[in-house]
C-alpha cells in the first residue's frame, strides 16, 4: 500500500480502494502522475526535470470539453418530456410530486455541471493561447 492507505483516505475515496484494502490500478496511476508532477527530479515533473507544455494540447483538450458541454445540454436532459409526463400523470399521487422534485433538481445539477465544463473550456483555451503568447515574447525577446 502507499503511503496515501490511510483510514481517512479509504473513507473519502473509496473509489481508490479495492476490497483488501489496496488501491486500484486506476488509483495507481493517478498516484504514479501526482507523485512525478510533485517530483523535482523526474522527467517532465515539477522543480529539477523541467516543465513543458503542448499548447496544442489543451486546445484540442478545449475543443473536447466543448463538445461535451454541447452533448450535455441535449443528453444531459433527455428524461425531461418523460419525467413531466410521469408527474403530470401522478400529479395527486407522492410518486408524481417525487418525479417533479426530481427532475428540477436533475436540471440544477445539469446547469451546474454545464457552468463547470463551460468554465473549463475557457480557461484550457485561455491557457494555450497564453503558453503561446509567453512563448512568443521569450524567443522575441531573447532574439529567437
């Protein structure tokens, strides 16, 4: 186990953890890219190894997350027209009051989600569009 096996840990991911208690491979990947992002001495990590950054990258990255913001304003709400005809339907019944609740707290976790993505997707083009800008005024400015 890493040093991350904690209690505390197993109780807040249980994602991470499989049934004795190690962790996924999934959480080991994710541990093995934390670990060389805080690395100063790995390749490609954090201090020592040096940064790098593909520009190219987080656009394409960008234009994904748009994508998926676009699908999720049509797929994030295709229960909707069912789930109105089910609580108008049962409008007496609590099964009919139950869909209502929760088909509008659905569509809040949808536009929240939405905002979120959306977000996203500015700030991996903003980004790239900076990693350009910064690299284009060092080689400027060191006559490149």
């Amino acid at each position: 186990m890493s040093d991350r096996a904690t209690a505390f840990d197993r109780m807040m991911n249980p994602w991470a953890y499989d049934a004795d208690g190690n962790l996924t491979a999934q959480a080991r990947a994710q541990e093995a890219v934390r670990t060389q992002i805080n690395s100063t001495s790995a390749s490609g990590g954090g201090g020592g190894g040096g940064f790098n950054a593909d520009p190219n990258a987080l656009t394409t990255a960008g234009n994904n997350s748009d994508q998926i913001h676009a699908r999720l304003n049509t797929d994030g709400r295709g229960a909707d027209e069912a789930t109105a005809k089910v609580s108008t339907a049962l409008a007496n019944w609590s099964t009919g009051k139950a869909a209502a609740g929760a088909a509008g707290t659905w569509d809040q976790c949808v536009a929240a989600l939405g905002g979120t993505i959306g977000q996203t997707t500015q700030a991996l083009r903003a980004t790239a569009t900076n990693y350009r800008q910064n690299e284009s005024a060092v080689q400027h400015d060191l006559g490149a």
